[in-house]
C-alpha cells in the first residue's frame, strides 16, 4: 500500500447549453409562443445572443446540466419548434 494517495482519472463535470436558431421559427405558429416563452430565460440570466438577425437570434440557453438541457429542448421541440432548429452543446461562457 503506497503511503501517498493514488490519483484517479476524473472527468469534469460538463456543461450544457441550449442552443436555438430562431430565424427558423419565422412564419411558424411557435414563433409566438416562444416571443412569449423567451422573457423567462432573459429575466434569468439563461440567454446568450451568439448572433443578431432579423426575424430573430441565435441564441444560448443555460448553462444547464445535461437532464435540463436535455428536457428544455424536448419541451421546445413538444411546442414545435422543428429539431433541426435547436440543440445541445457545451457550454460556452463567452461565445
């Protein structure tokens, strides 16, 4: 038995973000249930715009734990929001 700890391999915890393109739900019905929907995550500090558009952002959700991440974007895609349009990612704390 050595006298000093044995070091083990241990992988960081990872960091999970949301990422959704709303330039996709332009003209979409979950257009207006996500411009009603969005002001929760900014009131919160959740939202990162990674890029400006006209009709709408690309945005960051999070930083999240993968279960939340994971369920965020199911509850996005359960409002139609179409799957190619959001998805998960590392977090990025400066995009």
């Amino acid at each position: 038995m050595p006298a000093y700890p044995v070091s083990t391999t241990v992988e960081p915890p990872r960091i999970w973000a949301v990422v959704l393109n709303e330039l996709v739900l332009a003209g979409r019905p979950c257009a207006d249930w996500w411009q009603l929907y969005r002001p929760r995550f900014e009131t919160s500090g959740q939202v990162t715009v990674l890029g400006s558009g006209v009709p709408g952002d690309l945005i960051q959700l999070g930083p999240y734990d993968r279960e939340t991440a994971d369920f965020i974007r199911g509850h996005l895609i359960e409002h139609d929001v179409p799957q190619g349009a959001v998805k998960i990612r590392c977090w990025k704390a400066t995009p």
